[in-house]
C-alpha cells in the first residue's frame, strides 16, 4: 500500500512544450512517453462509490496491473489516497488479490466479484518526467492527453499531475506555484474517475448553495475553524468552477462568488492573529474584482425570470426585454470567464490557498484563543459598523438602502463563519429578516437597472415605464422598512447567554 499525494492541473494542449522549457531546469532522473489505456469499474449498484472507493485497471506496453484507490483526503486542491496496485492477470480486476482489510466490515468481496461492470475507458498519452529539484526532493511530473468513452459519449483528457517522491509537501507546492505561471492551467480536483462516472451518467454534479458542516470534536480550537471553513468553501469554489465552464449557468458562477467571498471574509477575520495571511487578501480582492458584475447579471436574470408579469406591464415590453436580456448578457461573457480561469494570476491564488490548507498555520494563537469570545468580537465590531451607518435613521430611501448592502453582506458572512457555536433558533430568528433585507436591496438594484433602461426609451414610452418602476419601488422600501424597524428591535444572538 502506498498514499499518493499530489497536485493536478487541467491543461490545454499547448502547455506541453512550455513544461518541456520549464523542467529542463531540473535534474531528469528519468523521462518516458507510453501510452496507457484505463478501465474504470463498479458494481451494477454502485458498490464502490458508496464506498468512496475507485476500482480500474491499467494497461501498457508490457505492463498490465489493477488498483484500487480507497478513500482518503482532497483538500484545497491536494489529493492524498491510499492506492494498492498488483498485478492484473486477463482484462478484469481480481477483488480476491487485495488485502481484507480495506473493505468496509461485513462486504461480501465474492459478490461483488459477480457485479462488476466496466464503466469507462481512458485512453491517453503519458509523458512522465521523474525530476530532482535543487533540495533534492524529487517530484514525478505527468503529463496526460487523450480521450475518455463510455459508449457513445466522450470527453477529452489534457493533465498535469505532480506526485511528491520524496521530500516536503512544500515542494510539491514550489514546483506547483512555478507551473502556474505558464498560464493556461488550472487547479483541478475532479479526478478521471468521477469524470468518467459523470460520463457514464452515473453521476450530475449539481449547483447548491455554500453550508458549512462543523465536524463534531470534543475540544475545539480556531484552528479547526479556520481550516474547515476554507476547505469546505475552497471544495465549494472549485465544484462550481467546473460546473460554470461545462455548463455557462450564471447560477454556478454565482456560487464561485460566494465561495471567495467566504475565504476573504475569514481571511480578513483571522489577520490579526495570522499576519502571513495578509498576501492572500489583496489577491482575493483583485479576484473579486473581476467577478464584480456576476451579481448584476445574476440579479437581472433572477428578476427577468421571477417578474415577467410585471415586465409584462411596460409598454413596448417584447421590445424592452431583449434589451435586458442583450444587457445581462453584457456583464458576463463566457470567454472571458474562461479566460480568467485560466490565467497564471487565477490559478497562482488557488495555489496559495490550497497551500495554506495543506501545511498547517504557524500561529500558536489558534490553539489557545477562546473560539466563543473571538466569534464575539468580530460579530460585534462588525455589527456596531453597520449601526454606526444610516440602518438606524428613522427613514430610509433606496440610495441609502444600497449603501447599507456591503456591511450588511460582511456582517452575515461573519455570522456564516461561526454559525454553529450558537443556538440555531436564535441564530436564525436573528438572521432572517436581515437576510430578507439583503435581498430586498438586491431587488432595489435590479429597479434601478430597469430605470436606466427605460430612460433610454423614447420620452413618451419611458414616463409609462417610470410610473410602474416607481410604484414598485415605493412597494418594496415600505416592505424594507417594516422589516429594518421590526428587525432593529430583536438583540442579537452572540449577545445571548
């Protein structure tokens, strides 16, 4: 048995000959190009999903053996699994070869024998570079381009793997970090066989919206906190990376946001006790930058979807919505977005924060700081901002709505961090009206693109549109204000007992 551990990148082709350039600055201990043909197998019920297992086999020029991957731990773009690879005699897996001992208690191993299937196939080109960098750890480099089928459905394969030999995970990552320069990569943590089972049909990725899942341990330390809240929020930005490029649903891209938006957020909460974090900070916010009109598409689509009856009211209303649906369209280009993704900057953040999952924090400070007082802190500093601006003003008008909106989000995001050391009752009851009023400023947002395009209406036809535009927005800040003077009255949460 032995545990992989490595970093992988999807590529484009033309990547190779800049990787040639860049790894002829290493001692080559060893290079090979082979081509190698994988078959991915399960049970007819999917045994070996359930598991978390991956099951193939693999053939090459002289060389034929079969593996098994159990399940081990991907964080932040880093993939460790313990594998047992051993000889394949004949096309099919041999489940009697390997150790008892992996299999959860009470499989029937012989059954699963008579249930396997093959699923798919990869058929691909490997270049391999075995490289001793100047520390003399050594890295095997991969370089993967082919294609994998299941029936009639395909897709192509171009990857980079690094797997550390010998040597300090840090290495992997300095390797790594020089790759992302060549532009035209990505981090990558959907593996071929999740690929091939999406293939296959036998798995949709879906878009969902950001939940963080604590895990439950009887001492509990910011660290924990610290390093759960940006791998499950970095597995969430990657998920929806990859749904976005196969699918171009501003949903799923809306969910990349949300996911950056978490890590800075925490980032920015822990600054003061992780001075080496700062870096990242300023990266994340160019990042955030780019993505800053996702909200104003997703806004405009939710609002075209969601109020067609009211669009319906506009004089001259077919007319008016291909104009907002060519305008929405104007804030994301899927070009764009995919060009972003794979540029060296892009890929150099994600690096950076899989990074800072994978080796550890240097502050001592997260083990000994009390989790309950610092969640205190930071929701009341954050919470007293809010108060300090217009929110408490007895009367508010859409202007000062929308500048309430980015204290408010920061405030809600703190909350996220460190929701589950509350009463979820309290927590919630507290939270709600809040998050109705962050969507109601959404939707003052949206009024106000509306209002920009019927100004460009002819005069005539432009005062009808103002007329309802108004109306709706009256109807909507009488709501809001409802809520914010009702709201203002509860006590927060972390002030509870």
């Amino acid at each position: 048995m032995s545990t992989e551990v490595e970093i992988k990148f999807v590529a484009k082709p033309q990547v190779k000959s800049q990787l040639v350039v860049l790894l002829a600055d290493y001692v080559i201990i060893e290079q090979a190009v082979k081509p190698l043909s994988n078959t991915y197998f399960d049970t007819t019920t999917s045994q070996f999903r359930q598991f978390d297992f991956g099951l193939r086999t693999r053939k090459s020029l002289n060389f034929a053996e079969q593996t098994i991957k159990t399940a081990g731990i991907v964080r932040g773009g880093l993939h460790q699994r313990p594998e047992y690879n051993l000889p394949l005699q004949g096309d099919f897996p041999t489940l009697g070869d390997f150790p008892t001992e992996i299999w959860p208690e009470n499989t029937d191993v012989a059954q699963l024998q008579v249930d396997l299937v093959d699923l798919f196939t990869t058929d691909f080109e490997r270049t391999m570079w075995h490289v001793k960098l100047p520390n003399e750890a050594e890295i095997e480099v991969v370089f993967d381009q082919g294609m994998a089928r299941s029936g009639e459905q395909s897709y192509p394969i171009c990857e980079i793997e690094l797997e550390l030999v010998c040597g300090d995970i840090a290495d992997l990552f300095t390797l790594a970090q020089q790759i992302t320069q060549l532009g035209n990569v990505r981090l990558g943590n959907v593996s071929k066989a999740k690929r091939g089972y999406q293939l296959a049909g036998l798995y949709t990725p879906k878009i969902k919206p950001l939940a963080l899942k604590m895990p439950v341990l009887e001492t509990e330390n910011l660290g924990d906190i610290f390093l759960t809240t940006l791998t499950q929020s970095y597995a969430h930005w990657q998920h929806h990376e990859q749904q976005y490029l196969e699918t171009q649903n501003i949903n799923a891209l809306v969910e990349v946001v949300s996911a950056v938006a978490l890590i800075q957020q925490t980032l920015l909460s822990y600054v003061n006790i992780l001075p080496e974090i700062a870096l990242k900070q300023t990266e994340l916010v160019w990042l955030q930058q780019q993505l800053s009109a996702v909200g104003s598409a997703s806004q405009l689509k939710q609002a075209m979807t969601n109020n067609r009856q009211f669009i319906r009211k506009f004089p001259e209303y077919k007319r008016i919505t291909k104009e907002l649906q060519a305008l929405q369209q104007s804030y994301i280009d899927f070009t764009d977005i995919e060009t972003l993704f794979n540029t060296s900057r892009y890929a150099s953040i994600m690096l950076s924060v899989s990074q800072l999952l994978n080796q550890g924090l240097s502050s001592v400070k997260l083990d000994s700081a009390n989790v309950l007082a610092f969640a205190n802190t930071h929701l009341e500093a954050s919470w007293q901002s809010v108060l300090d601006s217009s929110l408490s003003a007895p009367q508010l008008d859409a202007d000062a709505y929308l500048q309430l909106h980015a204290k408010l989000k920061q405030n809600l995001l703190i909350g996220h961090c460190f929701s589950h050391h509350y009463s979820t009752e309290k927590r919630d009851k507290f939270r709600l009206p809040w998050q109705d009023i962050l969507q109601g400023i959404d939707d003052l947002a949206v009024l106000q693109v509306l209002m920009g395009v019927a100004k460009q209406q002819p005069e005539a036809i432009a005062k009808q549109i103002e007329k309802v535009l108004v109306r709706k927005q009256c109807s909507l800040l009488d709501a809001l204000e409802q809520t914010r003077h009702q709201a203002l009255t509860m006590r927060p949460y972390w002030l509870e007992g």
